[in-house]
C-alpha cells in the first residue's frame, strides 16, 4: 500500500514505536524530580537529624517527521534518448534529547534547639558571576573611553 492512500490509523501504527520511545523518555525524565531526588536520605547523629536537599532542573525536546514520494518523471520535449524518471520516495525520523541537573541548595537540621535550614554557598557560582560583572564593565569602560566606539555616528 503506497504512503498517500494510508489511513489515519495506519499512520498511527507507524507513530507507535516513537511515541512509546518518547513516553518512556518523559517518565524518566519525571522520575529525576520525584521527592526522592530533591531530599536526599537524613541522617541521624546523635539526636540531631540532617536532610540535604537539592535543586533538580530537566529540559527536554522531541521531534519527529515523515518524508513523501513523487511519481514518475516524463522526459522533456526535444531531449531524445532519454528514459522517463521513476518516482522516488522517502521516509522519516525522530530524535529527542534532554539534560537534567542537581545541585545541592540547602541542609534542614532538626534538633532539640529547633529546625534551621542552612543554604549552601555555591562558590564557584558566585566567582563565575563576579568575573562575568567584571569583564563587562571593563569593556564597557574601554568603549566610552574610545570617541569613535561612544560615538559610532561622529556625534561629539
């Protein structure tokens, strides 16, 4: 059976595997931001309990496409010796990708003084946004020091 006469169900069929694929793709994904991952396992030290906990992001993507076919191609007029082209077809795919990220945020302590919540500091982070901060007011600096980049237009 040729790709223009299929069914609506029968293009279904075709979707079937790549639609199982992607779903079994997105419970994965889903299972990354369960309790689970974001609260890590506590543990007891004397009588104080520690839980981390954790800061999960997930992007995800999908897609998927189908190609088409042609019928066959006359020969042109005044091209003599030259058999007719045959139809072509073609078909299609899919892919998909994604990326899931943790990191630990904060630490709960409970103990008989109470519950307090310790962030943690990310230094690293910090550090990467001081040296972001710098650099562009360093090259900020540079362009209004420079006439000819402050004033693209000649205007002075």
């Amino acid at each position: 059976m040729d790709e223009q006469s299929m069914t609506p169900e029968e293009e279904n069929e075709d979707l079937a595997p790549a639609v199982g694929m992607a779903q079994d793709t997105m419970d994965k994904f889903l299972d990354t931001a369960s309790v689970d991952a974001v609260f890590g396992i506590p543990v007891q030290h004397e009588d104080t309990l520690i839980i981390p906990a954790a800061e999960i992001l997930s992007g995800m993507a999908f897609g998927v496409g189908f190609g088409s076919g042609t019928g066959p191609v006359e020969a042109k007029e005044g091209e003599e010796n030259q058999t007719p082209a045959m139809g072509s077809g073609s078909g299609g795919g899919g892919g998909g990708g994604g990326r899931v990220l943790a990191r630990p945020v904060a630490v709960v302590i409970a103990s008989p003084q109470g519950v307090r919540v310790e962030p943690v500091v990310d230094v690293t982070k910090i550090a990467l946004a001081a040296l972001t901060a710098v650099g562009f007011m360093i090259g900020m600096t540079v362009r209004m020091l420079n006439p000819k980049r402050a004033f693209p237009n000649g205007e002075e």
